[in-house]
C-alpha cells in the first residue's frame, strides 16, 4: 500500500510539474503561434498603440489577431498595451521577444500564414541611438523577412516604416537585387516618417487650425 502511494504521489507530482511548465511557457510567450491570417509588428514604438487604436476600430465587425513583436518581455509589453487600451472581445494579442532577423523567431510567430507585416521604427534609446541606427534595424529586418524561407510560402504584404525615405529605398533595392523579386509576392511599401512629418508642418503653415487635430 506504501509503494503504491508513493508511485501515485511521484505520477501525480511528474503530471503537475508538467502542466506548471506548459501553463510558464504560455504566459511567457515561448510556444509557437498558431494563428492565421494575423498583423505582425515589429518593434514596440511609441507608433504602435495609436496604431492598434485605430485598427480596432477598422476591425470592429470582425475577429482580428495581432503579434507584437519587441525586445520587450511578452508579459511587459501585454501590460503596456492593456494599460493603455482596451482590448475588445473580437480582438487576439499576442506577444512574442525577438527580431525579425533571427531565424528561429519566423517559425515561431507563424510567418507562413500571416495577412500582413508592419515594422515599425524603433524609438531613439538605449540599443538605438540615432536615427539611421533605427533606419538600418528596419531594413535589416525588412531583408531578412524577404529572404525567408517562410515568406517565400507566404508573400504577404510588408509594411516598413523608415526615418528617411531614401534609406528605405535602398534598403528595398539591395533586397531584392539579393533575393530577387517574388514572382507571386506583394513590392514592399516604404512609409518615411520625416517626409510625413514635413508634409504635416507645411499643411499646418498654410492652415493653423489643422495643428490641433494633428
């Protein structure tokens, strides 16, 4: 009878240990995702709530899921994002820590069946301190997703936004003369947030009401 319990007790104890650290693994965003047809981001800017504000809002009638993905601990960066918004009930985020350039990530955060990829620039900070430091991070992520076995299954539309536009273009140029272009594949789009930024200075010049809704 002693035997028996303590087999018991050594299963039971193996079967919760087990449980504990799938639960663990879960919470700390080490599993792979198995969504479809989700928005990928890239880099955890201050662009990025305003940005899910707004998309919520475009996908009110429908259920959505988005992958953040940052240098920031997955639960750090759920709490940044539910401290801020709220997140409505059609609406899936998930978080994963990494960068676009490493291999293993791609897999993980199920590039192969993605709607859309959007790499934000990352604020001036301690890993990046001047603006093209931002700029290489971009096309350097924006590459090595091109380049990728899990984008040559799925080309899905790729979003990047750059401090300067023709650093953007260079980088997309190198890309595909590296790759080459997907035949079946969405051009990359390049946004330029100092070309926006200039564009909204000069409107604002010209129309001084505009400055308080911008």
């Amino acid at each position: 009878t002693i035997f028996g319990i303590l087999i018991f007790s050594s299963i039971i104890g193996i079967i919760t240990n087990l449980i504990s650290n799938r639960i663990e693994e879960l919470r700390t965003g080490k599993t792979k995702i198995e969504e479809e047809n989700h928005i990928i981001f890239f880099n955890f800017s201050r662009r990025l709530i305003p940005l899910l504000t707004e998309l919520f809002n475009a996908y009110e009638n429908e259920k959505q899921s988005f992958v953040v993905v940052s240098n920031e601990e997955p639960l750090v960066a759920m709490e940044k994002i539910k401290n801020v918004i709220k997140i409505p009930k059609n609406i899936t985020i998930l978080a994963r820590k990494g960068y676009a350039w490493q291999k293993s990530l791609l897999d993980k955060i199920n590039l192969e069946k993605a709607k859309q990829v959007i790499i934000l620039k990352p604020d001036i900070g301690e890993l990046f301190k001047t603006e093209v430091d931002c700029d290489v991070e971009v096309g350097k992520s924006m590459s090595f997703i091109i380049g990728s076995k899990e984008y040559d299954k799925n080309p899905c539309k790729i979003l990047s936004e750059f401090h300067n536009q023709r650093t953007g273009y260079a980088y997309l140029e190198f890309t595909f003369f590296t790759w080459g272009v997907k035949e079946d594949g969405v051009t990359p789009e390049i946004v330029s947030s100092e070309e926006l930024k200039s564009n909204i200075l000069s409107q604002c010049i010209n129309t001084p009401d505009l400055t308080e809704i911008y």
